[in-house]
C-alpha cells in the first residue's frame, strides 16, 4: 500500500490534555506539529534520551536550541533545586544580598578567562531570565558606556525576539509586522573583517554584537583570524565587541566559550540557555569594571538596571550546580572530541551524495548544508515542493528522522538548507553512531526513494486539509 493511502499516525498527546493548550496557548503550534508528526506526549526524559506515552525512545540531538548541555534532568541538579527549596531560604526577597548569585559571578568570570583561572577583565555580571533579556541589557550598557546610540550586527544572526533584539535580525520572516524597531542599526556580513572595518571607522557604533559562530544561520564558522581582527577593529574605533555566547557557550564548542577556540576576549559575553541545566530560566551579562560602572555609577542608580527574577535562589543554585557537572564530567574535553568523530563519520557516510553541500561544526554544534540536486529526477520534485515553501526539504528530513529513526533535530532558523545537530554533551558514543546511521538512512531515502518526495506532497496535504 501506498504510504500516502494509509492512515495519519494517531498522535500519542491526549486530546484531554492538549485542547486547553489549543484553546488557550497556541493551537497553530499544535497544527504545525500535528503536520509534521511530531505531535507526541513526553513521559520522561533523561540524558539524551526522551521517552513518550506509547513507548518510544526518541534521541535528542536538538538540545532545546543548547539548552540541554548537561542532558535532561540531571540527577545532580535536580538534587541541588530541591535542596534548595527544602532550606527555604530568601528565593526572591529583592532587598537582599545574594550569595549564591555572588558565587556563581565569580565561577563565570574565572571561567571566562579562558579557563586559566587568572583575573581576567571581564569581572562583573548582570544575571536576567532569558538570552533575549540579555541582549537587551548588552545594548542599553554598550550605550550608556560609549555615548553612542549606533549598534552593528551580522547577517543572518539570531539575538532573540524582544524589540531590541529583533532589531538585530536581518531575516523578515521574524521582523514582519513588529516595526518600526530600533534605530540606528545596521548589519554587515558575518565574516568580511572588510565590511566591518568600513563601518567602524565611522565611530558611530557602540557595540559590534555577534555570535562567534552562527546558530540559526546555518551553524556558520566565521574564517579563523576574523574575530581577532574584529576585537582589534573595534578596540581602535573605541567600540564594545558583544559575543553573544547563547548556543555556544557552556562547553558547547568545547572551551567554556566558542571565543576561546579564537584567542579572542570579548567587551560583553551573553549567556543563558545551557546556564542552569534547562530546569529554571537564567541569563548573564560578563563585561569589565569600566562598562559596569558606566551603568551603575552612584548609590542612586543602584538599580537603574534590574530584572525581577534576575537573582532568585533557584536560578541561582541551578547555574552552580550546572558548572559542577559541566566541569567535574569534563563535558567540554567530552563535546569536543566526539564532535570532532562525528563530524568525520558523517562526512565519510554522506560523502558523494549530490545534495549534501557541506558537513560543518565545531564540538557538538553541526551542521548538514543541503543544496538543489544537478539530476533532473530529483531536481524537478525538490524545485516544486520548494515552490510550496522553502523549508519543505527540511522539514521533510527532519519528520523522517523523528518518525521514522527515532531521532530529534531541526533545521536552522535562518537557512532552511541546513540540519541542526546539537545533542547533550552527554551523550554516548553509541548513540552518535546511531544517529549517524539515521541521517544515512535519509539521505540515502532522498537521493534514491520516490517515497521521500511523496512524503512532501503528504505534509502538503495536511497543511491544506487542517
């Protein structure tokens, strides 16, 4: 029987459980998933394993975007939170000292001088809830610090999705109906040191922010001396260099920071995500005396900056317990050299397929770039369903990893053409073998199956019948 004439797979969420969500969340949320058949209910997670209501065992090599570095629900930090509830101490008083919060600054700061344990310059840290938050901060310090209203960001970066952050963004798809945005912001191309130099050289700027290796770009590697030549640029143009480490810090690279794999000592370095183990929300802004006492400059503007939950207790315990696992399970020597024997296997396995472009990455964050095959017997369906919409490749590729092989990725936000590889440093060598044996398998499907182009026209299908 034809793929296509059978049944949709039954989704494995309770409708019970999901219609309030569809009523009252977002039901084009439940409608996307429902079309990519991926609409399933999570029972466990643990590492990089998901484990779902009618059994599957479902590999995580998505992360949440690097939110999982530590993997799900590590045992050592959910011990740490409950710990923490269980003394009741001051979670969110807000007229108070935070220790814990004073501990965790320091661990970062040490960290993020590369590791050596000596005083680097970035020495203080404003924590936030969120990546987005962070950035935010980020701008409205560049600017009290330079007196100057100018930021500078890079094509195809992904900052986040407030106001500002947005601002950031080149890509329409999420700028469409927010505007007007921030002013005076402009972009250059990510890796041409030329174009950035041309802009700093007016001196209107008062942070270059950046991601040292691009996430919803298409997981892109700037050239090797380019943020070098960046912090000298922006050094003599008297601008902050901004790293916004989001998705590639916390060992996600392999060093603490993705800037170290460059010799480079941001301004600002922007983290969150992976900061607490995925279990509570937390950001963090690193800069230099100099740049925080721009901001907080008198006992009168001693909170001319804050965020609610920017010090609380969970928050706060969850990032320390966090460094404890990353440092004591030696995740960052782990993520590096496994990433490197991943990218090796999967250039071996995919190696003379026609639409696979590239195999890039940098620790255990990679990438798969695709691009329009040359055969006419492929080219004519790949152009059609890319008529549809651009992202239909991908995420067929990425429906047939799940509902097939068991495997959870994405593709790039900012670059439909490219599939997103970023699992838990924890994960096994094992489970990088089989994930590396699923994409075969559908790379292998997309080059020599019918049914893989059928799989199009069905997700095309369901988009129209829903």
């Amino acid at each position: 029987m034809d793929r296509l004439s059978e049944p949709m797979p039954q989704s494995v969420a309770s409708p019970a459980l999901e219609a309030p969500y569809a009523d009252h969340v977002n039901p084009q949320w439940v409608r996307l998933l429902d079309v990519l058949q991926m609409n399933v209910r999570y029972e466990r997670c643990d590492g990089a394993e998901l484990h779902t209501a009618d059994g599957r065992r479902i590999l995580d090599f998505l992360s949440g975007y690097s939110v999982h570095n530590t993997g799900h629900n590590h045992p050592r930090i959910v011990a740490a939170l409950k710990h923490e509830l269980d003394r009741r101490g001051p979670a969110m008083l807000q007229t108070h000292i935070s220790d814990t919060a004073g501990v965790l600054a320091a661990r970062l700061c040490r960290s993020a001088a590369n590791g050596t344990g000596a005083r680097g310059k970035l020495n203080k840290v404003f924590f936030c809830s969120s990546g987005s938050e962070a950035v935010e901060a980020a701008i409205k310090f560049a600017r009290a610090h330079t007196g100057r209203s100018g930021i500078l960001c890079a094509d195809g970066a992904f900052h986040g999705l407030t106001c500002g952050a947005l601002s950031l963004m080149s890509d329409p798809y999420w700028r469409h109906g927010f505007g007007p945005l921030l002013p005076d912001v402009e972009a250059v191309p990510f890796g041409d040191i030329e174009a950035l130099g041309s802009k700093l050289a007016t001196k209107r700027f008062g942070a270059f922010i950046v991601e040292p290796i691009q996430g919803e770009g298409g997981i892109r590697i700037p050239p090797p001396d380019y943020l070098a030549k960046a912090q000298e640029l922006c050094r003599n143009s008297g601008t902050l260099l901004v790293l916004d480490e989001v998705q590639t810090g916390l060992y996600r690279t392999g060093p603490f920071l993705a800037a170290h794999r460059f010799g480079v000592e941001a301004d600002m370095v922007l983290l969150a995500k992976a900061l607490s183990g995925g279990l509570v929300p937390v950001g963090a802004v690193l800069m230099p005396d100099a740049v925080y006492n721009s901001v907080y400059s008198s006992i009168k503007r001693a909170i001319v900056h804050t965020s609610t939950f920017s010090e609380n207790a969970l928050a706060m315990r969850a990032g320390l317990a966090t460094l404890d696992v990353l440092e004591s399970e030696n995740l960052g020597p782990w993520a590096e050299k496994l990433g490197d024997q991943l990218l090796r296997a999967l250039r071996e396995k995919l190696a003379g397929y026609e639409m696979v472009k590239e195999v890039r990455g940098a620790g255990l964050l990679s990438g798969i770039e695709f691009q329009p095959p040359r055969q006419m017997r492929l080219r004519v369906p790949f152009e059609a369903f890319r008529c549809i919409h651009e992202a239909m490749f991908g995420q067929v590729l990425v429906m047939r990893l799940f509902r097939d092989r068991n495997i959870l990725t994405q593709i790039c936000g900012n670059n439909f053409m490219v599939l997103r590889i970023a699992p838990p440093l924890v994960v096994s060598e094992a489970q990088v073998a089989e994930f590396v044996s699923a994409v075969h398998h559908v790379v292998d499907a997309a080059h020599t199956s019918n049914l893989f182009w059928n799989e199009a026209l069905g997700m095309a299908r369901r988009v129209l019948n829903i």
